[in-house]
C-alpha cells in the first residue's frame, strides 16, 4: 500500500454573524436594565459617545476629545452630598440565623445558656428543624442532658413559632400551645396520629380516639392552620423589581400600548466630533478614527430603535388578540403563536422570541411577561381558546366542587363540554397537575 501527501481543494458554503449582526442580536433580547448596562460599556468603550442623564446634562461640546472623563467628574457636584444616601442603601439585611441570633441575644441569659444556644442555633438547618441528636451535643459541648434540655425549649420559644423542634409532630405541638389551641386530642393527634390523616383514615383514627367525625372536622381545621413548613436561608431574600417595557393605557375609551422610555442614560454624539470631520486641520488617520466610532455608535442608535419598535409591533399584536383576556381575565385568553405574530410582522420567529422573552407588559389586570401571553390551543366549536383559559376553568371547576364528593378527571371533562371545550381526560388530568392540584381522592375532605 502506498502512502503520501495530497494537497485538494475544497469549497465550504459558511455563514459568519459580523460584529454588527452580533449586536443587533443581543440588543433585541436585552432587558432595561441590561440595555443600560450595555450602553454605559459603549460610553466608555467609544470615544464619540457622551451621556445623558435623565436629571442632568452635561454640556460636553466645551470639552475636547482627551478631557472628557475630566469633565464629567468636575461636572458631579452632588456626589458628597450622595455618599450617605448609599450607605444607607447598602445596609445588609438580616440573614433568617442573624436573626434568631438576635432574638436569643434579647433573652439576656446566663452565659453558659447563651453559648450553648447559641451552638443549638448553628445547628438548625434550612428546614428549620435541629440536626442534631441530644445525646450528641450533649457529649460534643460537655453539656449536662438537663442544661441542654432546658436550653433546646428555649430555642423553641424563639419565632417563628416551632423553629428548634425535632420533627414534624413537635414542630405543630408547639405551634398549638404558642396559640393557646391545644386540647389532649388535638396533641394525640398531632404527634401519634399525622400518618393516618395523611393518609385520609379518618374512620380509623376515630376508633381508635373515640370521637365522633365531627370532632375530627373540628380538630383538622385547627390542625390545618398551623405552619408545618419554616425556612430558614443563608441569605436574606433580594427583591427582584421588575420594569415593564410597555404599558397598556386607556386613551378616549380605547386601550393602546405605550412604550416606557425607562432608560436611566441617553447616549448621543455632540456635534463637536461631526464638526471635526469638517474641520481642515484635522489629518486624515484622526478622521478615519472618528468616522469608525460613529459608524459604530449609529449602528448602536439604530439596533436600541429597532429594539423599540419590535416591542411595540409585538405588544400591539397582543393587545389585539388578547383584548378580551385584559379586559375579562384568563378564561377569554386566545390561542397565539409567537409564528402567527412572527408572519403578521414579517419578522423571523426568533427575534419574536428575543423580544418578548424577560420584558414586561404592564395591562389592567397586572404585570405579565410578554411571552405569557403566547400558548397552544385547545380547538373548540366557537374559537380556539388557550390552554391557559383551558386551565384556569378546570381551576374554577375545582374551587367551587363540594370537597366531600370532588371531581373527578372525567367529570371535569364532561363540565367542560358546557363551555365546548373537548379535551380527553388526560389532558385533563395533565392541565391539572401543572396546576399542582391534587386527584379527586386527595382533594376530599371531611
């Protein structure tokens, strides 16, 4: 067999995204707050870009293209006046152990008590209960079972109202004396009986309690106003604040979309670049450098104003479809396709999918995301309804059932004829879990 080195030719068709198409991209599925943070790199990574605030507007046509940065902090003269107003911004706050440490710390014990709380404290996990067995604290700390015992119930005393318990059953005990509830039923009941009424055997424990059904009725309603779940996190929990990109406003009795021009900054380019452009005594290498930059800002300024329309395009779409949805609610939501609105546009379904995922529309009804509004369809005699309206009626179907004798799946499918609405029972029973609502037999009650 021989073998050698062979130079060939080979033609490959390849599509490459330039830098410019990149942007465009990225910019359609920008958030406000991204978008800001992007204009403000472009500020700083291009020489012909100057800022506008929405309270201040520097006069960056006195400045040359070297002192620019000069000018705009010599321009802030409000930033001592601003530093206690962020500090005050940035207190951290209470993570869910400081606080406990707090509330311990406000018992003013002795101080062998306090430590050792203080170490009960360090073992409460994220579910709120203590990880750890007596008898091991006790020989890990050299604690006397007494002291210990005595320490762990007033860890428990602690809000909220059955944090430092064992388990499930003391978790609730505790909760009962805390409101003043408890009865030698209702303690039976909670800690030697949570099985069986999980469990809905509810002849059961009556015989072997010796009450009658309607004393049980009457100790799970208190039952089921205690808390059984407590979490406890590492963090204290961010707010997260969400600004809508378009609102749906009443004008002269009709609804319309309103972008929000929520931009903290406005970028532009003083006509002091574009008068050196003109200018003879400047050299050719500093008008290509200048000529590049704005070229790069222009195509900036129009991807933000693309962005822009296509939302309005989009949300103007909505509006149309949905009108009955923001004026009546989720039953009267349509079936919608981010395709049909993509062909009603002339628009490709993936920049239909950049806009509306992560912006918000802000509608009589409350604040949704844009690609809420976008779901398959359940084919019906009148109108093609959205397997949201479709839910929210299995919804309402089940609110209003009688919780002695609950729906069944085809029960609910044979309600939902009466709107012609014709789905099998597993759709039903698949709608119906996505709604994380439990099967007829676990939603009854006594």
């Amino acid at each position: 067999m021989h073998m050698g080195y062979e130079l060939q030719q080979n033609q490959k068709l390849t599509q490459k995204l330039s830098h410019k198409m990149v942007q465009a991209i990225n910019v359609l599925q920008m958030t406000t707050e991204a978008l800001d943070h992007y204009m403000m790199e472009a500020y700083v990574n291009n020489p012909v870009l100057d800022i506008q605030h929405k309270d201040h507007l520097p006069d960056w046509d006195r400045y040359s293209l070297h002192n620019k940065t000069k000018a705009y902090i010599k321009d802030d003269n409000n930033w001592d006046d601003k530093k206690d107003d962020r500090k005050i911004a940035s207190v951290k706050a209470h993570t869910a152990v400081e606080d406990l440490l707090i509330q311990w710390h406000a018992k003013e014990l002795h101080k062998d008590m306090e430590y050792i709380g203080e170490r009960l404290i360090a073992h409460i996990n994220n579910k709120g209960y203590l990880d750890i067995e007596p008898d091991e604290f006790s020989e890990q700390y050299q604690v006397s079972v007494n002291k210990l015992k005595e320490t762990i119930e007033k860890v428990q005393e602690l809000e909220p109202a059955g944090i430092g318990s064992f388990n499930l059953s003391q978790r609730l005990l505790i909760q009962l004396r805390r409101h003043h509830w408890s009865t030698p039923i209702l303690e039976k009941l909670v800690v030697d009986y949570l099985d069986e009424l999980g469990h809905k055997k509810w002849h059961l424990v009556c015989k072997k309690l010796g009450i009658t059904m309607e004393q049980l009725k009457a100790c799970m309603t208190i039952i089921q106003k205690l808390n059984p779940i407590i979490h406890v996190e590492d963090n204290p929990v961010e707010t997260l604040y969400i600004k809508p990109q378009v609102k749906i406003v009443t004008i002269h009795g009709q609804l319309k979309v309103e972008y929000i021009e929520d931009h903290t900054l406005t970028l532009f380019i003083p006509s002091y670049y574009q008068g050196l452009l003109t200018d003879s005594q400047i050299d050719d290498a500093t008008k290509t450098y200048l000529k590049h930059h704005m070229d790069n800002a222009a195509w900036l300024f129009r991807n933000i104003e693309e962005r822009k329309q296509n939302i309005i395009k989009i949300a103007s779409c909505i509006l149309e479809k949905q009108m009955d949805f923001i004026k009546y609610g989720e039953v009267y939501m349509r079936r919608m396709t981010q395709k049909e609105v993509a062909d009603a546009l002339d628009l490709s379904i993936s920049t239909v999918s950049r806009i509306v995922n992560g912006k918000y529309m802000e509608t009589p009804r409350g604040m949704y995301e844009m690609k809420y509004f976008f779901s398959s369809g359940i084919e019906g005699n009148q109108d093609e309804l959205s397997a949201i309206a479709v839910k929210s009626k299995i919804s309402e179907l089940i609110e209003e059932e009688d919780k002695r004798r609950p729906l069944s799946d085809e029960k609910i499918k044979s309600c939902l004829k009466k709107w012609d609405i014709h789905i099998s029972r597993r759709t039903v029973a698949k709608y119906r879990m996505s709604l994380g609502l439990l099967n007829a037999s676990n939603r009854k009650e006594l």
